[in-house]
C-alpha cells in the first residue's frame, strides 16, 4: 500500500508540473535512432533510471533483460541548473561520451553529452544511448516516453469505456499470474541471460547448448516482464481516469442522483483498479525477486568455480613446488653425505698423521736419550763431567778436554785413568766433530750450557801460562813440579 501511495502521488506531481511547463523549456534524454521513449528530466527533483518498479523511468532490455540494474542511475539538477549523473553501482554501468563514470560519485553533464546505458552485445550498436537535450515542451513531447501521468492524460477522454471492460479485464492478471507461476517453476535452473560480449572466454566446451538455453530463458523472461509492463501501464492508465472522473464530479456544485451512483461506482472501481495494481506489482516484485535470486545463485555458482579453479592452480603450483623442494633435499641430502664421507676420510687421516707424529716423536726421545746417554757415558771426560771441549787423545787411547788434560799435566804427567806415563796426545777431529753433530739435536738448555763452557775454555786459553818444570829422577818418588821462569812447556 505505501508504494501504491508513492505511486500514486509522483502521477500527481508529475502531471502538475508537465501542467506547468507546457509552454517552457525542458530537460530531456533523447533517445539515439528512435522517435519515442525520450526521458524527461524533472526539475527540482531525483531522477531514477532503470528495470525496477520504484524508479521515474522504467527501461528494459529487449536483447538481455539483466543488462539494466533495478536502480541502474540517478540524474540530479544542481542549484545552478546543471544535471549530474550518478551510476548506482551497476552491473554494465553508465558511459558518458564513451567513457565509463565511477560509481557512487556524481558526474556533470554538458547539453549535447551522450549518455549509454550498459553495453553493446554481439557486436550490435548499444540499446540505450541518449544525448542531453534542452528543448521546448511542444516539440519533443510526442517523442517523450509515456509516464503514468501522459497515460492518465491520454485515457481521460473515455472513462466509461473502462467501467465497461473491466470485466473483461479482471481475468487477465489471473490468467499471468498462473502463466507467471509456470514460467518462474520452469525457469528457476536458469538466472542469467545471454552473457555480455565483454566476457567472451569464459564460455567452456558447452557454450552453444548453453547459450541457446539462456537465450530461450530470456525471451521467457522478456515475455514475461513485457506482460507485466503491459498490465500495470493499463492498470495505472484505468486508475487515473477514474480519478479524474471522481475529481470532476466532485468539482460539479449540483448533486444528482445519477451522479452519486455514477461517483460510488467510481469509488468501488477505483478500489478493485488498487487492488489489481497492488496484485500486479506484487506478482513483479515476486518475478524479479526470482529472476535475481537465481542471478544471485548463478553468479555464486560461478564465483565457486573461479574459487575452484583457482585453488586448483594454487594446489598444482604448491604440489610442484613441494616435488621440487623434495628434490632439492634429496640433492642436498647426498651432497652431505658426501661431505660425510670425505671428512671421515679426513678424520682417519689425520688421526693416523697424528699417530705416526706421536711415533716420530718418541722414537726421536728415544733416539735423544739414547744419545745423551751415550754421549754421558762414552764422550764425557772424566775430569770436568762434560762432554769432550776439544778432545785429546793420549797414547794411552784414552781422551779428555785440552783444557782438563793440559791442567792435570801440570801436577802429574800420567793418565788420570791408567796411570800410564804420558808419551803423546793428539787433537781429536773426529770426536768434535761427533759431538757438535750430536749436541745439535739435545735440547736448547743443553747447548746453550755447552756454548757458554766453550767461550770459557776459550777465555782460559787467552790468559798467561805460568812456566813448568819437570824433573824427573830415577828415584821412585812422585816427580816435583815447581815452577820456572825460565822454561815453559810446549804441549
């Protein structure tokens, strides 16, 4: 009932201001290539456009029913009397002068822009293209689509006729209501039309057999809605010249008889016309809530297979990339033991280098205590404890440090040994030599000690001698040494 009301009122209003501005310029939406369905823009108010029933403008599409949105736009005049256009966010969208507007944002309108609702399919020229138009009343309103107000105006002349056929009236919305109800139960597989030629690829291996059913199922559709314009523009053009009948005989002062019965049959019309208008737009609002639900279902149904498809490739990617990760583990996990092996190779190696070292070397402490016990024991001489310091080898064969020797001479000329006099001595190249080869492989101790008692021999040898004498006798004392200034001895 209240869009019944709303209904109602906007015949009203508008037919007051087509009234009023009989004689004035107006603002209109010429249709490209066609002499009719011009829309008018009204002053001072929202101008709506598209496929639902609480628009200004109701258009449909004859090639796809869905090509217009319920609420496709809205033209709006500003205070200074320039039009804008706002797309309602619909599906094909509003083109001005080729170029697609954004949605939800108010666009400014030139006169002599053209204005395109939806989109060209299969090639064929756009079903709705308009040019901005100011014009005079008088010559475009035989071109201006037909408002319920027009339709009010056009039937005034021949209300009695209607009394007359509403009985014959009153079966059709019956007879489409059960035709509605047998398209709807036959359609409800099928929501889309015939696709828009922007989506061309999406069409798999069935698009002919699906394409001819869609196209079947919106001529169906057509048909239906079609019927449905039909009902309601009768409808609404009975309601209107019953209400401007009432309105006349209510204008007339006198009161007749006649009159009251015509003014309470007018009355009871005008209550079945409501009740037929509010059955009719219930049936469309029905209708349309089909049509967009199995729209809805079908686009869901579609956004499922894109999601699917898409989850498809992602699984198919992911299944190759974990083939490849796998692959790279395995080459990774070879190469490791590989790795593996060389350093166990490597660890065997150094342990056995590390075990012969540990060899070398306690052979080589043997060899060094062996040969520091050999020299301690054979190439030491007996006088002093060390080592031979440039060995003398006596006639006895028995060898000492010069030095030693040298000092011992001085007190007694035997061998501290054997006690055998001493003929000759001799130096010892070859004991020296021995020794300086052996020393070199004791420790840092041992020849830094042996170098420091070879510079002091050395510093012995430098200082002055004192002279000896020996006398010796043939008695069998121990031979006296005293000293002499006058002889030396000469080893």
């Amino acid at each position: 009932m209240e869009e019944l009301a709303k209904e109602v009122s906007s015949l009203s209003a508008e037919e007051g201001e087509e009234t009023s501005k009989q004689n004035g310029q107006i603002w209109c939406l010429k249709r490209i290539g066609k002499d009719s369905g011009w829309l008018q823009l009204f002053e001072n108010t929202e101008v709506t456009i598209g496929r639902g029933l609480n628009v200004t403008h109701q258009i449909l599409s004859v090639s796809c029913p869905l090509m217009i949105s319920r609420n496709h736009c809205m033209f709006k005049q500003r205070e200074h009397g320039q039009w804008t256009v706002t797309d309602n966010e619909s599906l094909n969208g509003v083109w001005v002068n080729g170029t697609r507007i954004s949605p939800r944002k108010p666009h400014v309108l030139q006169q002599g822009d053209l204005v395109r609702f939806g989109v060209p399919l299969d090639g064929n020229p756009v079903e709705f293209e308009y040019v901005l138009l100011h014009s005079s009343l008088d010559k475009i309103k035989d071109f201006l689509s037909k408002t319920a107000g027009a339709e009010v105006k056009a039937l005034t002349s021949r209300p009695k006729k209607s009394k007359r056929k509403f009985g014959t009236d009153e079966t059709e919305p019956n007879i489409s209501k059960a035709k509605l109800y047998r398209v709807s139960n036959t359609d409800k597989s099928h929501g889309l039309p015939c696709p828009p030629a922007t989506l061309p690829d999406q069409a798999g291996p069935s698009e002919p057999s699906g394409r001819f059913t869609q196209c079947s199922d919106s001529s169906q559709h057509l048909t239906s809605l079609k019927r449905y314009n039909e009902n309601l523009k009768a409808l609404k053009e009975r309601m209107g010249a019953t209400q401007k009948r009432a309105a006349e005989l209510e204008g007339q002062e006198a009161s007749s008889l006649e009159q009251r019965q015509e003014m309470e049959a007018l009355q009871e019309q005008m209550k079945l016309l409501r009740g037929e208008l509010n059955s009719q737009q219930e049936l469309a609002r029905q209708r349309m809530e089909i049509l967009e639900r199995t729209v809805c279902e079908e686009e869901r149904r579609l956004a499922m297979e894109r999601i699917q498809q898409k989850e498809d490739g992602l699984k198919k990617q992911l299944e190759e990339a974990l083939k490849e990760h796998r692959k790279v583990i395995e080459e990774l996990k070879h190469e490791r033991e590989g790795f593996q092996e060389v350093l166990q190779a490597k660890d065997k190696e150094l342990k056995v280098t590390k075990e012969e070292k540990e060899r070398a070397r306690a052979q080589k402490e043997e060899v060094v205590s062996q040969m520091t016990e050999v020299l301690e024991n054979e190439l030491q001489c007996i006088i002093c404890s060390e080592l031979f310091i440039e060995a003398v080898t006596l006639s006895c064969a028995h060898s000492f440090c010069q030095h030693c020797i040298a000092d011992w001479r001085r007190r007694r000329d035997e061998c501290p040994i054997c006690r055998q006099p001493i003929v000759s001595q001799a130096r010892s190249l070859v004991l020296d030599n021995c020794i300086d080869r052996m020393v070199e492989n004791l420790s840092t101790v041992m020849r830094e000690r042996r170098t420091a008692l070879i510079s002091q021999r050395k510093g012995l040898r430098k200082a002055p001698s004192v002279g000896l004498v020996v006398i010796q006798d043939d008695s069998d004392t121990d031979p006296s040494i005293q000293p002499s200034s006058t002889a030396k001895a000469t080893w």
